[in-house]
C-alpha cells in the first residue's frame, strides 16, 4: 500500500493531467454528436477485433474436439450409406431394420512406411476398440489396407502398398472384377490384374472395391486407370491403377468391420 501511495505521490502531476484529458474528452464526447459517432464507431471497430481474436483463439483451442465430433458423424454417415441399397430400379431398401451389415471405427495413423516393398501402417486403436484382424482400413479417399495384427491399444495394418496384399477390384463401370497387387515400385500407383480382355477399359475409368470378399463393402474407391496392356497369352489386361490416396500423407482412417464376417468364412471353409 506504501508503494502505492508514493507513486501516486511522486506521479502526482502526470496523474492529474491525465484525469483532466479524460474528463476533457467525455465532455467533448458527449456534448458533440459527430464526436460521439466516431467514438462509438472506434469503440466497436477495436471490441470487434478483440471479440474476433478471442473467437479465432477459442476456436483454434476447441479444434480436436470439433474434428472428433466431424469423424463421428462421418462415422454414422458411412454406417447408412454402407448399410442400404439401391436396386437396378432404384428403389431404396434400408437393410438396417434387419441388422447392420458393417460397423466402422475411426483411428489416427501413427506410424507409416511407403518405402519398402512389404510396407505396414500402425494404428491408435486396438482389440480394447473392438479392432481384429482382417478387418478393412479406408480414408475419405479410398482403400487404405487391412488389419493384420493387434495389441489392446494398437493395431498394424497390411498396407495396399505391400506386395503380399491381395484385395478384389472392379471397373465400376461394369461388373468385371480382378485382383488388385502392388509391384512394389510407384508408392501412388498399384496393379489391377486378371481383367478379361472382353472387358471395355479405357484411361480414366475409376476401380472401385468388388464387395466379392468379407473385407470391404462394394464401391470403395480405388483410383483410376493410369495404362494398360493385353497380356495376349493369358488373355487379361495388366492394368496400372493411379491411387486416390496419397499414401505418403495419410492422419485419419476408418476400421471397417463385416458383422457377417465370421458367418460368411464357416460357410467358405465347408
């Protein structure tokens, strides 16, 4: 309190001009409506900017909670969309009144190789997450890979960048399907093989997933065709297939799990 009063003290001068300037200036202020007007307009000129620096700050600090409500509803809305149909006479038929036909789990990649032949991704979510193996990994983007192995927390994933993955593809154009490999070259290019020469492909067309396997629904996106060529003495196409993903830079995916899965395998297995 002493400190107090000896700045007012030794301050005393400045203090009392400063108090006469403002009283100056509200009476100015008050007593002439064109300075009143550029008052006000200041004033809210300069609290605008605050109150806009405060939102920017505040939405900035409330990011991650935002983006975990966007994946959510990405997740819910990718459950209806992989869980109706359409028919060849477009009418609508919600499969959900007889049960889910595939559930989806979102995650974060934490670790990524794209540099090896045999490449495998790691996962932030594990069997505590209702994460197996041979479950689907896709982005917004299209088909990452599949689970293969699992920890309580983590999961590592086979990459479609890994020369031992093999996943069914088609032309989304027709109903002509193959297998789609990887050469173990070009990170942002992969092979679809065993397309019958029959088959009309042009440059261009997208490949989408087949949905002939328990691991991915049908019309997950793939890429797009880069080339190709007849492979006249076995009578299909070598097709190089440019990828939507841009597997070098990937942060968030899904985990896509077949609820008839298992059901599907026993009857396989017969």
């Amino acid at each position: 309190m002493q400190q107090i009063i000896n700045f007012i003290i030794r301050n005393k001068n400045f203090l009392l001009f400063l108090l006469l300037f403002l009283l100056a200036l509200v009476f100015t202020i008050q007593s002439h409506s064109y300075h009143k007007s550029k008052f006000v307009n200041s004033a809210n000129f300069v609290s605008g900017g605050v109150y806009n620096s405060v939102n920017n700050i505040s939405e900035y600090l409330h990011l991650k909670s935002q983006n975990q409500l966007l994946t959510e509803e990405n997740n819910r809305l990718r459950n209806l969309l992989f869980n109706s149909n359409v028919n060849a006479d477009s009418t609508f038929i919600d499969t959900t009144k007889f049960g889910l036909a595939y559930k989806f789990y979102s995650a974060s990649i934490i670790k990524n190789s794209y540099t090896t032949k045999d490449n495998i991704l790691l996962i932030n979510k594990g069997e505590k997450d209702s994460i197996k193996q041979d479950y689907g990994v896709i982005s917004s983007k299209g088909v990452i890979g599949i689970i293969d192995k699992t920890s309580n927390r983590f999961a590592t994933v086979i990459s479609i960048l890994n020369t031992t993955n093999k996943i069914s593809a088609q032309l989304k154009k027709s109903n002509h399907f193959g297998t789609l490999t990887w050469n173990g070259q070009n990170p942002a290019t992969v092979q679809l093989i065993d397309i019958p020469v029959n088959a009309k492909v042009t440059v261009g067309d997208t490949i989408i997933t087949s949905g002939r396997s328990s691991i991915f629904p049908k019309n997950i996106g793939i890429g797009v065709v880069k080339d190709f060529e007849k492979d006249v003495a076995e009578n299909f196409y070598e097709i190089n297939i440019s990828l939507f993903n841009d597997m070098t830079n990937l942060e968030h995916v899904y985990i896509i799990e077949n609820v008839h899965k298992q059901e599907i395998n026993n009857l396989l297995d017969e």
